[in-house]
C-alpha cells in the first residue's frame, strides 16, 4: 500500500509546498495558555479554511490547504507538534524530511515573552531569542535560517517566574487583544502562501495593536 506521505511528495516535485508550524502543548489542560499562542493561530486558520487537523505520525498533526493551492498552486500544510514545546524540533525535522522542503519554506508561529502583546515581529531567520521551542527546532535543523511569526505575550509580570507565565491562561483583560493578533496572524499567514517574506515584513512589522488594550478591563 502506498503511504500518504510518499504519494505527496512525488506530488509536491509538480508544486511549491510551504509549512507554517504553530508551537504549543498539546492537550486540554494547555489549550489557552500563553504559550499556544501558536496553536491558536493556526487553529483559527483552519477554522475559518474549513480544515481538520489529522495525525501524521506521533509527533504532530497536520493538514493542507487545498483552497491554496487550487489558487495559486502552492501547498500549504499547517503543523502542531505533539511532542511539547521544548521538543518541538523533532517534529520540524520530520515534517521537512517528510514533505522534502528546505527550512526556508517552514514558518514558525509561536509566543514571545520579550514582546508586548499586541505586537509580532516577523524575521527571515535569527537566534531562538530563549525560547525553548524554536531552540529545538534550530538545534534538530542545524540552522537558524527559517523564517518566524513572534507573537508579544507580555509583559511578564514581575512576581510570577517565566516558566510560569506563560503557562497561565490569557487574562480576561487581555482576550480581545489575543484574538485582534490571531485575525491578522490568519491575514498574514494567507500572504505567507504567495509572498516572498521580505514583502511580509515591510508590510506588517510596523503594526502596533497595542493601543485596543486601552480601556479594556
């Protein structure tokens, strides 16, 4: 019997393929935590594409956007790691072995303490900046030269530790900005299927939603 994976990559030599990962943990329990800032990106895009996360392996759940590419020719697959997040390498690893890309084609979606929520930050490549997640995934690359969506989740609160914060759930105070960043991350993300990133950056490096915050309690 043919595999799934195998059919798809004789299929993707005939197309362009690109993957946009959202970090996160898997499971109830972590569902709106800070730190599946990218789980919920991409679960948002799915929703409103209409798509169903399936299983790929054990290390994470995938599905295409065949919208995009009956638009436009590209294949668009949309990955969540089951592995946790400070192993989420193990799953890039498979899904660019798997789908046979290079790492620029895979965008990285995840939070970022050093940001205020409300901002993102789009780069071409860079350091894992101390998060744990895009550390594995540039140590099980070996590069450090894909691109990523940084997604603000702070500020930290000065009496609660890191590790702890971004394990909380998003405050009621802070939803509406959450969910303003997850419609313009979907809005990027639809760009990223036909776009060099550096057209992405110049046009939404400089959005700031910080101000929504005002008067939100």
């Amino acid at each position: 019997m043919i595999s799934l994976f195998s059919a798809f990559k004789r299929r993707s030599t005939h197309r362009v393929v690109k993957i946009i990962m959202g970090l996160g943990n898997p499971g109830a329990n972590y569902h709106n935590n800070r730190h599946n800032f990218g789980f919920m990106v991409l679960d948002r895009f799915a929703e409103l594409r209409q798509l169903n996360f399936r299983r790929g392996n054990s290390a994470y759940l995938w599905c295409e956007d065949a919208e995009s590419l009956r638009e436009n020719g590209t294949s668009v697959i949309l990955a969540k790691p089951l592995t946790f997040m400070n192993k989420s390498g193990v799953a890039a690893r498979q899904l660019l072995r798997h789908f046979d890309i290079k790492p620029d084609r895979l965008l990285v979606v995840y939070d970022d303490i050093d940001l205020p929520l409300g901002r993102i930050r789009i780069r071409k490549s860079g350091s894992p900046g101390g998060h744990k997640g895009v550390k594995s995934i540039s140590d099980s690359l070996q590069t450090t030269d894909f691109p990523r969506l940084r997604l603000g989740i702070g500020p930290q609160r000065p009496d609660v530790p890191s590790e702890e914060f971004v394990l909380e759930d998003f405050r009621t105070s802070e939803q509406i900005i959450a969910a303003k960043v997850i419609n313009l991350c979907v809005e990027i993300l639809l760009e990223f299927v036909n776009s060099e990133i550096d057209n992405i950056m110049s046009r939404y490096n400089n959005i700031d939603l910080c101000d929504i915050k005002k008067g939100v309690t």
